[in-house]
C-alpha cells in the first residue's frame, strides 16, 4: 500500500508539468491514436487493400465503403489503415538514422 503512495507521489510532478501543456496532451493523443490504429485496425477491416474490384469504381462514401473507393475499387478506408504500418515504420527508421548519426556527430565533437 504504501509503495503504491510513493510511486503516486513521484509521478504526480510529472503529472502536473504535462496537463501545463494542452498541445502535450493533444500530441501524445494523436499518437497514442495512431499506434492503436496501426496494431489493432488491420483485424478490424473488412477489405483487402490492393484487391481490386472494377465493378465498384469510384463509388462515394456509404455505409459498405466508409470513405468511398478508387479508381479501381479499392476501398479507400482500408487502404488508409493498412497505411499506418508502414508510416510508422518509415518515422522510426528515420528518427533512428538521425538519432545514431547524431550521437556519432556529436561523438566527434
């Protein structure tokens, strides 16, 4: 019991300086969204993303098709979701190169 106390006591500082900052709050939202997105949605469509499906080109948003579909059928709802994997793999790549050419920059100097 009284561990769990101290642990609260410890993190309530920095509980405070984030709810200081509401574009904090907001940022680590909007990842936190799109992370969950990234792992969860793929289970949750109900289409293939590159399965194409000529007959239903170009159609508008309705309740099969939540953002509508492309030129060539592809809903484009999926195509989004699916597309949250490889963003995030694309930031973490290149946050990882910047970050080890940085240490080893700033290594050198």
């Amino acid at each position: 019991m009284t561990s769990s106390i101290v642990e609260f006591f410890r993190l309530k500082p920095a509980w405070q300086f984030v709810r200081k900052y509401p574009s904090l709050v907001a940022g680590i939202v909007m990842v936190t969204l799109i992370v969950l997105v990234a792992l969860v949605g793929p289970s949750l469509c109900r289409y293939d993303p590159i399965a194409q499906d000529l007959n239903s080109t170009l159609l508008t948003p309705n309740f099969q098709h939540w953002l509508g579909t492309d030129n060539l059928g592809r809903d484009i709802f999926t195509r989004i979701i699916f597309s949250t994997r490889t963003d995030l793999e694309i930031a973490i790549i290149a946050t990882g190169i910047t970050f080890v050419f940085g240490c080893f920059v700033g290594a050198l100097a």
